[in-house]
C-alpha cells in the first residue's frame, strides 16, 4: 500500500529517504515553534532553509529528492516562491536569450526570486492590476510605477525581506496606449549589501493567520516611484516591445501569461492529498488509542473509532485523501503533457489544462480544509492543543482556498470552459475530461438501475450517476443561460448554479481517475481489494452528501438513493480492520506529523503530559505578572463584601 500512495517503489524510496533525513537533523527540530516570537521564528526559518540548500549541493540530491527535502521541513518560506514561481515563470513565459540569461543565476540562487503579481485593491481580477510599466523609447527602458495605494503589491512570499528579483506583472503603457498585464523582471534589493534599490518601498505586511505555520514567511509590500529598468526585463515570450516601442503579439495566446499559476495549482492539488492524509493520520491513530463509555463488567471502554459516526466523519476523509492522492498524480501527468506541448507551440490542450488545474484546485483545497478542521474536531478536546499538530495544520493550510486563484474564482473559471463546451457541442466533439458531455443523449434520457445495495458496488453504475448529474446540471445551465440576450449578464445571475455544476464535473474527475487507477496500476490483489472499498467509500459519501443533486436532476429516485447510503455504512466496517494500515501506508513520521495524538507508538497520554510541562508558564510556579496583578486582588479589601 506505500508503494500505491507513493505511486512507484522509487518514488517512496526517495520520499522515505528524505523524510528520515530531515527527521534525524536536529537542525530541522520543530517542536518548539509555537514558542518563538515572530523575528526569531523568521530568523530560524532563514537558517534552516540555508542548511537545506548546504545540504541540497553537498549532498548532490536531484531536483526531486531537493523538492521532498524541503516538504519534510514544513516550513513556508522564500524558497517556495522562487523555485514554484519564479522559475517557472521564466521558464513558461521568458524567451531563449531571457532563459540563458536568467535561469542559470536562479537555478544556483545567486538571485532569489519571488512572483508580485497580487495588489492591495486586486487580487482575483489580475486585468484590474494598477501598476504600471511606461516605455521610454529614449532610454530603452521600462518605467515600473505605482500610482495609487491599491496599486502596492500586496502578499508576495519572500519579497519583504529576502528576495532580490521579482516578476512583477504591471499594465504596459506604450505611447499613451494600454497593452494588457504583462511580467517584468525587476531587481529588489542590492546583490552587494540586500539594501532594496532606490525608488523602492518595501515591507512586511504583517502577521498572519496561526502563529508558527505562515509567518516564517515574509510575505511583503512593495510600491514602486518611477523604478526603470532595461527593456530586455520584459517577459517577452508572449508579447515583445521592440526598441523603436512596436508592441508585437507572437502566436503563443496570451493566456500563457497566467501559465505560471497553472503550473503552481497543479502542485497545490498533489499536495492536498499530504496535508489531508496527515490530518486523518493524526485522527484515526488517536480514535484507536481513545476510549470513551461502553465498559462492560470493568473492562475496557470502547475505542472512540469503533463508534459508527466517528467512522462516518473520518472513513469518508480517510477516503479523500487517496482520492485526492490519486487526482493529483493524474492532473501531474496531464500537466507535464501540456507542458511538452506549450515549448512545441502545440496549445490545443491549455484550455482544458486550466478547467482542470483550476477546479480540481478547487475541490481538493475546500475539501482538505474542511477536513482538517473535522479531524481536530474528532479529537475532542485534546485537537485544540497545538502538541496535536492539528491547529498549526490548518492555519498552514487553510489559505491555499485563496492563493492561486480564490475557489469561487476558480469554479468559475470551469464554468466558464464547460459552458463553452456545452455551445460547441453541435459542431466539436468534447474530449478528455469533458469527453461524457458528448454522450448527452444517453445521460439526460437513461436513469439508475440499481435496485439492491449491492449494485452500488460496481464502477460502471457509479461513474454513469455522476456523469449523468454532472451532464443534467451542465446542460441545465447551458438551456438556462440561452435565455439571456446577454450572456455575460445570464452568466452572472446563473453564477451560482454554475459553481455547483463545476463542483459535478470535478467530482466526477476524481471518482473517474479513482476508479482508473484500481483498474490499472495496483500492485498486488490484497492492496487493490482494499482500495476498491476505499473507492467506494468515496464515490458514496459524495453521492450521499450530494443526494439532493441526484434526485433534482431526477437520476436517482429517493430510494436508489437510500441503498446507496445503505452500502456507504456497511462499507465503513469493512475499512475499520485496515484503518490503520491505511494510515500508516501514507509513511508520515512523527517529526512530520509533529503531533503527540499521531504518535506512531500511540503512546499518547504520557507524552501529552509531558508536552504540557515545556510550556513556558510551567517554568515555575509562580510567573511574572501574579504579585503586580493577582496578589493584590487576592489582598484587596472589597468594598462589596456585604453586598
Ligand atoms: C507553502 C505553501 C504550501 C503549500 C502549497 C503547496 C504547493 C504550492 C507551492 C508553492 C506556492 C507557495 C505558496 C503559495 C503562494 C501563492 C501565490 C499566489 O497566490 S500568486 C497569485 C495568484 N493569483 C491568482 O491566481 C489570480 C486569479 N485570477 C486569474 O487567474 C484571472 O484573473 C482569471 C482567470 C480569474 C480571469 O482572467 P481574465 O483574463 O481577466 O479573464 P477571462 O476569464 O476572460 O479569461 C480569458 C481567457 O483566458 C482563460 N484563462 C484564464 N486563466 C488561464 C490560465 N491560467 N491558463 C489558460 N487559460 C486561462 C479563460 O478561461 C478565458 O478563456 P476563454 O476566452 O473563455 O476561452
Ligand atoms: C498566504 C498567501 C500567500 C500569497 N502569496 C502570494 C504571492 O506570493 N504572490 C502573489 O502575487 N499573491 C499572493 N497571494 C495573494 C492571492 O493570490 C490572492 O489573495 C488570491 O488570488 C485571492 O485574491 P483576492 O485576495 O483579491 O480575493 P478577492 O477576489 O477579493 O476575494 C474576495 C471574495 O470575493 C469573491 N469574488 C471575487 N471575484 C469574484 C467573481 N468574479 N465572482 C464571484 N465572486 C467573486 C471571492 O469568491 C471571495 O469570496 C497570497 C495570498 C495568501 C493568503
């Protein structure tokens, strides 16, 4: 099983290799962060991304082996900015002479980058940037400007205080003329002394949700007065300004401007599946060592994940994340597709690509914060401390369901493609993922056929439920905004109804590329049985949590959709035996987890006690602040008394 969650045996030797690394390097100690006040838990995490890059080189880990080393550190720092964005979008969007020029300095970091694209007044909206890049046709240069307060750049990771380049993306203005947002490779600070270069302000915005997960990063503030710099610093890959100020458009589409987001939210999507199946780690060990009520003639209590609703709220979780594991594997391999692609100026597949990219980072970031949150939820009252990991996970992850592209953004986003899709359908036949809107007919006319709850238990019947939903509610929009004279305007008022169809067709993504998987690439029967429960689990706990889209689009009848539910609860006695060789094959260690209920050994009680004890208010019995403020109360003479 830690072959199939890693996807390969190479992949998990490689990941078990850095995770023990990192685990056995006191260096990377991270128990005592929640201590640390805001400079010193910035300061630490300066060091530990310097000994990670010492270690990176002296040990000549390969860019695969490098990218797990800095996961198992878990810690958000400058680093992830410069290799997730600001490399890549050289790479997308920089020429051949821009590459040669600047990859080879920020692949060594002798430059560090970071990618200013966001403003304090737009984020979402990225055509509604303010900053501007002026040509001036006299000096070969570009003029950065920021002309109003909400044109600041605004979140940027690294650029407070560390980064020394930035892509800034800023409206280009030729003559007068406006050409759209465009990026612009801009020096912040001084290579010599990292002072920030005359013209610039720049700052930290300030703390952040949770206390020692995101603000180890120097998220930052930057406004520019009238900053020039050489016309080569154009991202010219897309567009070009000539010397004489001509503004040319190759035939790459614009659309690749935003490719380096692409990229990122594919990332984000493998990733969810490493913060969710921590969460549910953490959740399932502590539900086997938990008892609560049920001791029958003095004997033990019951194990809180024996109880049915314990195992109703984490099995569907459990599920989730090999789901979203198993999504994620697939959007990588559709990405590095399109990615091969794009370089031989083959751009047929973007389109799709982005639905994908942008829904499934949708669905999955909803879907793991929730969940996380769940899982301390069903760790009682003991999830609330931060020795059980779970608080600082979800502050670390819950803003992923805003960076890269805010979810309902996003879902519209997928709207956007399947609507098209939909008006197409006359003359184009839908491929890939919305290749099932081809097959309307049969969706929108054949319902269910199940008739025991056994029959839930087979891949065809449940993949035709969700196609058949996915495509009534789809179609049912489509139908709906061809009422509108104004599509835009039809598109606005129907908004709603498009994020839930959006939210259809990605489900039906990840229960499709679920059920392909057990069809393919398992290793051994005893693994594949067990997966097949936890595709089941999935695909129901949707249908069920969904049911009321099933029946309005009149695919299932009420009680189609009752057996479904049915077959979900005898399905989670059948994951109770393995739940925790489920767990156990994501091969999280307890450095990782940083969690005293997730504790491998379930040793939980003593070491609970234990953590509590290195709290810095237990350094002696009385602290500071008791005789200046409590004493005195304690010695008043009350003026009440009688009363
Ligand atoms: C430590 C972190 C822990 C875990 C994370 C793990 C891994 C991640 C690793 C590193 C990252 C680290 C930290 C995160 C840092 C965060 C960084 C950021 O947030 S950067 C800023 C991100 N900003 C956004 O995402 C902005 C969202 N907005 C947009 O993308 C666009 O404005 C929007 C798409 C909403 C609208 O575009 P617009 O051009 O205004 O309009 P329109 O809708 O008309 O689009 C035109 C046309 O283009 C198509 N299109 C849009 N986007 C894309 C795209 N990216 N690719 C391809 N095509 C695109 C669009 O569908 C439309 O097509 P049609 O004309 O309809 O065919
Ligand atoms: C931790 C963190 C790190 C970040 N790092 C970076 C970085 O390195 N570089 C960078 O450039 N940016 C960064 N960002 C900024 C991030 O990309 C933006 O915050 C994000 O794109 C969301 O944009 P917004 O803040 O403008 O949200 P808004 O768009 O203002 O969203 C506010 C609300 O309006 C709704 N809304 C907006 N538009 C629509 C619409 N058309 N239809 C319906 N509803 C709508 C949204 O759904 C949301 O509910 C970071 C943000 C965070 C939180």
């Amino acid at each position: 099983m830690k072959v199939a969650w890693a996807g390969s045996r190479e992949a998990f030797q490689v990941s078990d290799r850095m995770a023990k690394l990192v685990a056995n390097d006191p260096v990377f100690e991270k128990f005592s962060k929640p201590m640390l006040g805001r400079k010193e838990l910035f300061k630490n995490t300066l060091r530990k991304a310097a000994y990670a890059w010492k270690l990176i080189n002296d040990l000549r880990l390969t860019e695969e082996e490098a990218k797990w080393l800095r996961h198992y550190i878990d810690e958000p720092n400058y680093t992830d900015l410069h290799w997730e964005m600001f490399v890549p979008a050289i790479e997308g969007q920089g020429t051949k002479e821009q590459k040669k020029k600047w990859l080879p300095l920020a692949q060594t970091m002798q430059i560090i980058g970071t990618y200013a694209q966001t403003e304090l007044g737009h984020g979402s909206n990225v055509q509604g940037l303010e900053t501007t890049a002026t040509f001036d046709r006299q000096t070969d240069e570009f003029v950065m400007h920021s002309p109003t307060l909400t044109s600041s750049k605004w979140w940027p990771g690294g650029m407070a205080k560390v980064a020394t380049h930035a892509i800034v993306y800023a409206r280009l203005i030729i003559d007068g003329l406006f050409h759209g947002v465009h990026g612009f490779i801009v020096q912040l600070r001084s290579l010599e002394d990292h002072s920030p270069l005359p013209g610039l302000t720049l700052g930290d915005i300030g703390m952040k949700f949770g206390h020692g997960t995101y603000n180890t990063m120097d998220n930052g503030v930057l406004r520019f007065d009238h900053v020039r710099i050489p016309r080569n610093q154009m991202l010219m890959r897309v567009s070009q300004v000539t010397k004489e100020g001509k503004y040319a458009q190759s035939d790459v589409p614009r659309q690749l401007l935003y490719g380096t987001m692409v990229s990122v939210r594919q990332t984000i999507v493998a990733d969810a599946s490493k913060a969710l199946s921590r969460a549910v780690c953490i959740a399932t060990r502590y539900s086997v060592v938990r008892r609560q009520f049920g001791s029958r003639n003095g004997g033990p209590e019951t194990q809180v994940i024996d109880y049915k609703t314990q195992q109703s709220r984490l099995f569907p979780l459990l599920a989730s994340a090999y789901a979203f594991r198993f999504v994620g594997e697939w959007l990588k391999s559709l990405y590095i597709d399109v990615k091969q692609r794009l370089e031989a100026n083959d751009f047929s597949t973007l389109p799709e690509t982005h639905a994908c990219t942008a829904g499934l980072k949708a669905l999955t970031t909803a879907a793991t914060a929730d969940g996380i949150e769940e899982c301390r939820k069903l760790c009682g009252g003991h999830g609330y401390l931060i020795s059980s990991g779970l608080p600082e996970l979800f502050a670390f992850y819950v803003p992923a369901c805003s960076y890269e592209g805010e979810n309902v953004v996003m879902m519209l986003q997928v709207a956007r493609f399947l609507v098209k899709t939909v008006s197409n359908l006359g003359y184009k036949q839908p491929v890939g993922t919305a290749a099932y809107l081809g097959r309307v007919t049969p969706l929108l006319q054949n319902n269910c056929a199940v008739q025991t709850a056994e029959d839930w238990l087979n891949p065809d019947a449940i993949l035709e439920a969700f196609e058949a939903r996915a495509a009534r509610m789809v179609i049912g929009c489509g139908e709906r905004l061809a009422m509108f004279e104004n599509p835009e305007e039809g598109f606005a008022e129907l908004s709603i109804d498009l994020v839930e169809a959006s939210l259809a067709h990605c489900q039906l993504i990840t229960v499709s590329v679920f059920i392909q998987k057990l069809n393919h690439e398992i290793p051994g029967n005893g693994v594949k049985r067990s997966l097949e429960v936890l595709c089941y689990v999935y695909a129901l706990f949707l249908l069920h949590k969904h049911q009321g889209d099933f029946l309005a689009t009149g695919y299932l009848t009420p009680k189609q959709a009752s057996l479904a539910n049915e077959q979900l609860r005898t399905l989670y006695s059948k994951v109770r035996p393995n739940a925790i060789a489920f767990v156990d094959s994501f091969n999280h260690m307890d450095h990782y987890l940083c969690s005293v209920l997730g504790r491998y050994d379930g040793n939980v009680y003593p070491k609970l006690y234990e953590a509590a004890w290195k709290d810095p208010l237990n350094d002696s019995d009385i602290v500071d602040g008791i005789q200046q403020y409590v004493q005195p109360i304690l010695k008043q003479k009350l003026h009440y008394a009688k009363l």
